[in-house]
C-alpha cells in the first residue's frame, strides 16, 4: 500500500522546484544511480542462491583481486547509468582508467564516481556492505571525460551518497542541502523518505579503529586512543566503546544514526604512503555526507575537503564523524605528534625528537 512516506522521485522533485532554472538532468541521474543499488541489494540479498559470493574477478587498480559479487555490482553501476544522457563518463575504485560512455549513448553534464561495493570481505558471513557515489560537473560538458576531469577538490561535489545492505536496504543521499535517508520498500520497489535531517551528535563516547594496526599508529592517534581506554579514570574522564565493522559504509551508516568517530589514520607501516583510503571514490563522498550533517571529516593534518587528488586512485588517511572528537584528533596531530627516535642509544631517553 502507497503510504504518506515521501518517495525519492518526490524528494528530489521537490529540491528542483527551489531552482527552476534546473533543468532535471541531476534528479534523472540519481533515479539511476538509484536502480543501480535496487539491483545491486538484490544481488547481496541472493549471494549464494545465485552463485555470487564465491570465484574471484580479475584483479582491480587497487591490486586486489575482488570477488565475484564485486565484478557483478561494478557492471550493474555502469549499466544503469552508461545510456541516460547524463554523464561525460564515469570512473570506478574497481576500474584503472576512466570508463568511457558507449558511443551509441549521448553525453552529458556530469561526472559519476563510485565504489560498487564497500566492504565486500564481510559478504561471506553476511555483515553490511554498501555502494559509495559522488556526483561532479564535468568541466566540458557532452565531451568524453579524461581522467584529469575527475581530479577536483571534494567541495565541488553536486551529490553524494550511498547505499547500506543491511536488514533493510537504506539509500543516503545529500544534494548540498543535509544529508536526507531512505528505505527501500521491497515490495513497491521504491525508496520512501524515513530519516530527514540527519545530524551527527558533535560528543560521542564511541570510536572506529583497526587495533592490530596500533604499533604502525603515529604518536597523536596513540594518545587520543589511549586516552578513550583509559575511560573514566583517565583524562578524559568517560568510558568510551570501541567499534570496527571493517566496511566504510556501516561505519559511517552507524555515526550518522547514533554518532562515533572513524580513524583510518596515515600510520608508519608505508612512511611514504598518506593512507589506506581511496581519496575519490570513499574520503570525499562520505565527508561531503558528513559535513553536510554537521560532523567533521579530517585527514589528519588537515581537512578531507582541502585539497584535489593526485591521481585517480590517490589514498589518504581518513577520520571522521562527532566534531568535537574529529578536531581532538587534529588539535593531537598539530600539537602532539613528535615521536621518540627509534635508534636503541637514544629511544629510551628521549633526546631526539622528530616532528612527523
């Protein structure tokens, strides 16, 4: 039964009315951005029964060798949004070059960015994952986009979203003006409006990190961990829970329900690598979501909206979520982050210090 529940065609139906000078290409797009997370939590729902969740795919840029269910969310993307008319061209985490649109398809006015499937190591004991998306304008507009088309800085951004397959299917969505989530109704096939507004409390007693990296971890997020252990009796005076679900969308699905900080930090395991997470398909999407929901999104030393990748597959360290602890963590990093030098003469005494 058709409920009171505003749908996402009507949502976005309604954004455009407060900007007549739209012209209803965006809206069209993230109707098929859309489908494309239908199909694909169909896909996740069916794993086995449909023979996914096992075999490997060929490996991606990021030289993993991703499984099945990854290849078939990947195609599903570029599927639902290659033939619109919408997009320049689209570029995948699971993809080295951009993937240009068919001829037979015209151009548009956008670029789409996307990671098909986040956390795909949980699909085999049945964890959460999702798909992560962002929206640019392409700067030549009904041109075939060039990979340096998709090197903008992260405020740029016209959209970003993602979806969660979970118990329920969830689409979150932020066209620039707060970040709005949907549920998807199985049975109608459609997505209805259930959480406006979403806000992420700015206190938290609760953080997201990966503890078996902790003797890679820099000197500032070493004490801002030790400090959350230490609990009431320490610093900070509070007893604090640690999380790590290992999938960047549950992770942020669960901040933006109920608040928490995630630290994917920058650590010493590759001194000359700036972090693990993909800085265009996962850092900007999910900070452009949670700065528009009132959290904050750091790299560290600086804010994950600063600066433009390098590269298509750029990596960098990520924190974000509960602004009060996001901007601890940076005042740590600015203040706080000399470490002791690890020659054996001198470790224990302290008497070389060096900024990192």
């Amino acid at each position: 039964m058709l409920t009171d529940r505003t749908t996402l065609t009507q949502f976005l139906i309604e954004e455009r009315r407060r900007h007549p000078e739209a012209s209803g290409e965006l809206n069209a797009l993230i109707l098929d951005v859309a489908l494309a997370c239908k199909a694909i939590s169909r896909a996740v729902a069916r794993g086995a029964l449909d023979g996914v969740l096992s075999g490997r795919a060929a490996p991606n840029a990021g030289e993993e060798t991703p499984k099945k269910l990854e290849a078939v969310a990947n195609e599903l993307f570029l599927r639902s949004n290659e033939w619109g008319g919408h997009l320049a061209g689209m570029a995948s985490e699971a993809m080295d070059a951009p993937y240009a649109i068919p001829g037979r398809y015209p151009r548009g006015h956008y670029l789409l960015v996307f990671d098909s499937l986040d956390g795909s190591s949980n699909v085999d004991v049945d964890v959460a994952v999702g798909s992560i998306f962002s929206i640019l304008r392409a700067p030549r507009a009904h041109d075939d986009a060039q990979a340096e088309d998709f090197l903008q800085p992260a405020q740029r951004q016209v959209c970003a979203g993602y979806a969660i397959y979970g118990p329920s299917t969830m689409l979150v969505l932020t066209v620039g003006t707060g970040v709005h989530g949907f549920t998807l109704d199985p049975v109608l096939g459609e997505f209805f409006l259930t959480h406006p507004a979403v806000r992420i409390p700015p206190t938290t007693c609760e953080f997201a990190i990966n503890a078996s990296n902790s003797r890679f971890w820099e000197p500032a997020v070493k004490r801002y961990v030790e400090e959350c252990l230490a609990g009431k009796t320490g610093p900070r005076g509070k007893d604090f829970n640690m999380r790590w679900i290992a999938s960047l969308v549950a992770e942020t699905h669960r901040i933006l329900m109920r608040g928490g900080v995630f630290l994917d930090p920058r650590d010493t395991r590759e001194p000359g690598t700036p972090g693990r997470v993909q800085q265009l398909f996962e850092a900007h999407p999910i900070a452009f979501i949670v700065e528009q929901a009132s959290g904050r999104a750091s790299a560290g030393r600086a804010g994950a909206l600063d600066a433009p990748p390098e590269s298509l597959h750029q990596r960098i360290g990520f924190i974000f979520g509960s602004r009060d602890e996001v901007e601890r963590i940076e005042r740590y990093h600015r203040d706080h982050n000399l470490r002791e030098y690890d020659a054996p003469l001198f470790g224990a005494r302290g008497l070389f210090r060096a900024a990192v």
